[in-house]
C-alpha cells in the first residue's frame, strides 16, 4: 500500500517538474508577455464642481458629476486636475461620489497634448486590507496551529498560480497539462502542509489525485463534445488582443475545471477520512465493514451540503446573469438559448462534473480509511 501511494506521489511530482507542453516548443524564444504600463495615479475628491440628474427610461436616477481631483501619487503627485464626467454618453458603471473619497484615475494626452483624467473606480485597498486582517485573525483563533498551516499552504497555493502558473502560460506552455501538474504541486501543499506526513494525508492524496484523474477526464469529454471552446467570456477577448503567444482557450477552460474542483475534493476527502479516524479511535473494534457503512451515511450528508453550496455560490455571483434570463429577450428567449449560450454551458460542465468528482471520491477515501488507516498505529508513526 506505502510503494503504491509513494508512486502516486513521485508521479505528481514528476509532472509537477516536467510537464513539457508541444506547443511551447512552437514559441520563438523572444515571444514573453510583458504587461502594458498604464498611466494611473491615485486621488482624492476635493471638490464637485457640478452635477446632472437624469432619469433612465425604466425609472433609474443617475447622476454625472464634474469633479476636482487632488492627486496623491504619480507624476502629477501634489496637483489638482479635473474630470469631467457630465456628457451626453449614459455610462452604466458610472458611480456617485462624494467629497473626500479615494478614486484610481487613468491619464493619456489628448490632441492638444495635454492631459485628460478618468476615474476608473475607487480606492479599495484600506477596506481589503482591514478584511484580510480580520481573516488572518480568525482563523488563527478558531483554527490554531491548524489555522496557521492553512494559512501558509493558502500563501503557497497563491504564490504557484500567480507566480508559476500565469507566467508559463505567457510563455506558451500547454494550459491543461501546466494546470494538471500546478493542481498536483497544491495538492501536496495542500495536504501535507496541513494534516502533516501521516497516513491520513497519504490516502488523502491517493483519493484526491483518482478522483481529480476522473474529474479531467468527465471534464475533457463533455467539454469536447459540448464543443465549449473556452472562449465565451469577456475577459478572453481583452486576452486575445494582448498576448503575443497563442493559447488553447479549450484547455485552458479544462485546467480551470481541474483546479477548481481541487478545492472541493480536497474538503470532502479530508474530512471523511477525519471521521473514519475517529471513529475506529472511539470504538478499535469495529469492522472495516461497518466503519466503511458509517462513514458513508456521514459522507451523503457532506455530499448534499455540498452540491447545494456550489449551486448556491454560482447563483450568487450570477445574479444580474439569472434576472437577464427572466428578460425574455435575445439571445435568451427560450430555455434552449439558454442552455445552448456557450456561457452557461460551460458552468453547467464545471459544476454537474465537479460534482460528480466530489460523489466519487467521498467513497473512495471512506473505503482507503476503514481498510487501510489504523489510528493507534497511526498516532505513534505521524510527525
């Protein structure tokens, strides 16, 4: 069983390091990605010079503002400009500000040559900051030195998609094969970060990395033959026009759907295999049979909180995407439009197969635990 989940292990690994796509070999050597510099300062609202109220046709009051601005960062540090935000255009992300607030303005010469000033949105960093303390403080008081772990393999999770994964797509690396060897590399962080080097992590990592095969499997059949193409949203289209490499928007939809159930999968397993453990230390005598019985019926109620969760957490963040169904106009006047938009396709695919994911592996890791884990054995080997 060890010389079986140290293969698994070895292979992630393996993967992880030498996962060479063919089509980064197709990409000239001086082909990296180097972000645009955009001219943008930070600025304080001084003064509103003047404001406009109108009416929207469906009874929306909006207001445009003449404003001035005193710039706290940049080039421009230390000057007052203006922004004018009156015109005959109705912007429907135009905001309503007030003396005093914090905006992020974008900046470019006109064709007198001098500058014109935009706002894009406000300053949100104070507020995430303040967040992100209370966050950090929390979990460290419920969770401990568990919180702490979780913590830093979260840091770590970051740190290889931001820092490893985005940087080797630029430079053409396949999406699906990069993103199957980073899932690997966070699993392991994930893990073993937090449950530590014991045999309730091994099986963790075992389950998790089957269930994770079938997910990408399910998720390249359907997505094939759904021919999502992965390029649906809108955010595809700013990146078409900005990346000087070519990238297989399919594939990369595929590592998102990868990726995106490690999350899930890596809840349900450690948890299943958490209660297997406690229960064999309640009660040692207990058959593996009636350990695995057990552990399943915890297993269906984890399961049935779960798919809500996800289903929940899709609506919720597509909200204005649910009432746009209920408008009744192009492209969503039938519930075939609706279903045959690429858009909803391609959540209908993430969702139905990470929840299939997540059905197959609460099973999995309750049968490796009731067989294989044995807690007294366990809790003088773990460190």
């Amino acid at each position: 069983m060890r010389k079986i989940l140290y293969l698994f292990i070895g292979a992630a690994l393996f993967l992880s390091f030498f996962a060479f796509p063919a089509q980064a070999q197709e990409v000239v050597a001086n082909s990296n990605l180097e972000p645009a510099k955009a001219l943008t300062a930070e600025a304080e609202v001084l003064k509103i010079v003047e404001e406009r109220n109108f009416e929207r046709e469906n009874g929306q009051e909006v207001t445009q503002q003449n404003l001035e601005l005193g710039i706290l960062t940049g080039s421009f540090k230390g000057q007052v400009k203006n922004y004018y935000g009156i015109s005959e255009l109705d912007v429907v992300a135009a905001q309503n500000y007030k003396v005093g607030d914090k905006v992020v303005v974008s900046y470019d010469k006109n064709e007198d040559g001098e500058y014109s000033f935009y706002i894009i949105d406000f300053v949100r960093t104070p507020t995430l900051i303040y967040l992100g303390l209370l966050f950090v403080v929390i979990v460290l008081l419920v969770g401990g030195k568990k919180g702490l772990l979780s913590l830093l393999s979260l840091t770590l999770t970051f740190l290889l998609i931001i820092k490893v994964l985005v940087p080797l797509l630029f430079k053409g690396w396949d999406p699906l094969w990069t993103g199957i060897s980073i899932a690997a590399l966070i699993l392991l962080a994930l893990i073993y970060l937090t449950e530590g080097l014991n045999k309730k992590a091994h099986l963790a990592v075992l389950s998790i990395i089957v269930s994770l095969l079938i997910t990408a499997l399910l998720a390249w059949i359907f997505g094939s033959a759904g021919r999502l193409s992965g390029a649906g949203n809108e955010e595809v289209i700013f990146l078409i026009d900005s990346l000087d490499v070519p990238i297989s928007f399919h594939r990369l939809l595929l590592a998102s759907i990868i990726i995106g159930a490690l999350g899930v999968l890596d809840d349900i397993v450690v948890g299943q295999i958490e209660a297997v453990y406690q229960l064999k230390e309640a009660n040692p005598e207990l058959k593996p049979q009636r350990i695995f019985k057990m552990g399943l019926k915890i297993s269906r109620t984890h399961l049935g909180a779960i798919i809500n969760t996800l289903f929940l957490a899709y609506v919720s963040a597509s909200l204005p995407l649910v009432l746009l169904f209920n408008v009744h106009q192009e492209p969503f006047l039938t519930t075939a439009q609706i279903i045959n938009n690429e858009n909803i396709a391609t959540e209908i695919v993430r969702t139905l197969v990470g929840v299939i994911g997540i059905c197959l592996a609460a099973p999995l890791a309750t049968f490796l635990a009731a067989y294989y884990l044995n807690p007294p054995v366990d809790k003088k080997k773990s460190f």
